[in-house]
C-alpha cells in the first residue's frame, strides 16, 4: 500500500514537473532541486526521484553526476524537421478536409477564431490559453477527416516543438497578425483554393520561425543546444 501511494505520488509531481516544462515555467536549463520539490509538494525524497526518474527516461530533464537534474535544452533541428513535418501532414489533411467540408464544421473554425479574437481583448490572458486555443481550432480538420491519430502523433511531440511553439507565444506580440492569418486560412478553405490554401499554411507555420530568428540567436540562446555552423536556420 505504501509503495503504491508512492508511485501515485511520483506520477502526481511528475506530471506538474512536465506541464510546468511544456508551458515554459521550468526554463530550459533550469536546475530542478530535489529539497526545492520535496518542499513544495509535501513529500519525501523517494515520489521525487520517482517522478524525476520518469521525466529523464522522457527527456524531459538530464541528471548531471555530482551537479543536480536540469531541463533538458531545445533542439532547433528537431523543431525545425517538425515543423517540415506538420506543413506536409497538415496539407493533405487540408486537401482532404476542403473536398468534404460542411457549414456545421466551418462555424465551428469560425467560433474557434471568434474565441481567439475575444480572449486577446482580456487584459491579463495567458500565452498558454491562446496556445490551447490555436491548437484546438487545427485539429478541427483533422477530425473532420478522421485524422485524429496524425495530430495526436503530431502534439505527442512536446520535448522540442511543443516548447518552442510555447516560447512562440510567449514572446509574440501580435496577436492580431496570428488571428488574420487564421481568418485568410478560413477564407481559402471555404472557397476551396487548394492552393491558396497550402502557400498560407506554410507560411503560417513557419513564420514564427523567421520572426523569431533574432530572440533564438541572442535573447534565448541559452535555451537551446548548440548547433552545427552548417544547420543554422535552413528551413
């Protein structure tokens, strides 16, 4: 009984630890101390080392001997071969989605960007809840065209990407040109301009990667592993 309360324990602190890594309040880098923990949740070291076990066999954080458990860094080139990946995998959904599309399923998107466009208008919303929202309206098509094992495979990657798109968020500061983007999307879709279609996606995609070229390079180095001269920024 003892040790399965244990375990129960573990797995409570370990997926705080997680989503506190995936929402960016655990810093890449940032060293997680075992006292800091036991403290905070109300428990002994044994749930701890438990939960910090898993998230290592995750990659989520790295144990350096006789140092301490960090966050384990960013791979730009992970990031950047799954936003290729998402772009490909996400056209052919759209391709698909366009030829079946339905009013009910357009006013739902329609709805989801209305909710975006309301929760940037609140003073102190969180880049975490527009994240959630992004993410929601995207996987309309892909239920829609009973796709969701894609992009539940495609938001299983949360070690690099997920965490970047966070960062994506966190640093954005309009709001409103993200919004438009996902309105001129909409607008393609509805008149059923394939092509249209797939340039406005890809570039929707990637966008955040070419504006956020500078902060990567000097505001958030820090926060990703070092890359090959020859890899930086081809995307």
């Amino acid at each position: 009984m003892e040790e399965k309360n244990y375990k129960s324990r573990g797995e409570m602190v370990g997926e705080t630890l997680k989503q506190e890594i995936l929402d960016l309040r655990l810093k890449p880098g940032q060293m997680i101390s075992e006292n800091d923990v036991c403290d905070r949740f109300g428990v002994s070291r044994t749930p701890v080392r438990e939960a910090l076990r898993l998230l290592q066999e995750q990659g989520f954080v790295e144990t350096v001997p006789y140092r301490g458990t960090y966050v384990t860094l960013l791979s730009l080139d992970n990031i950047k071969q799954m936003i290729y990946m998402r772009v490909a995998v996400e056209t052919m959904v759209l391709r698909d989605f366009i030829a079946v599309q339905s009013p009910m399923v357009m006013e739902d998107i329609r709805h989801q960007i209305a909710k975006q466009q309301a929760l940037i208008q609140e003073k102190d919303f969180e880049p975490e809840q527009f994240y959630r929202m992004d993410a929601k309206m995207h996987s309309i098509w892909f239920t829609a065209v009973r796709r969701q094992k894609l992009w539940e495979m495609l938001q299983a990657q949360q070690l690099h990407y997920t965490r970047f798109r966070m960062l994506d968020f966190i640093t954005e500061t309009d709001f409103t040109r993200i919004i438009g983007e996902h309105k001129e999307l909409f607008g393609l879709i509805e008149a059923r301009d394939e092509r249209g279609v797939e340039a406005s996606l890809k570039e929707h995609l990637y966008y955040s990667m070419k504006r956020m070229r500078k902060s990567i390079e000097v505001d958030y180095k820090d926060y990703f592993e070092e890359e090959p001269e020859e890899g930086r920024f081809v995307i």
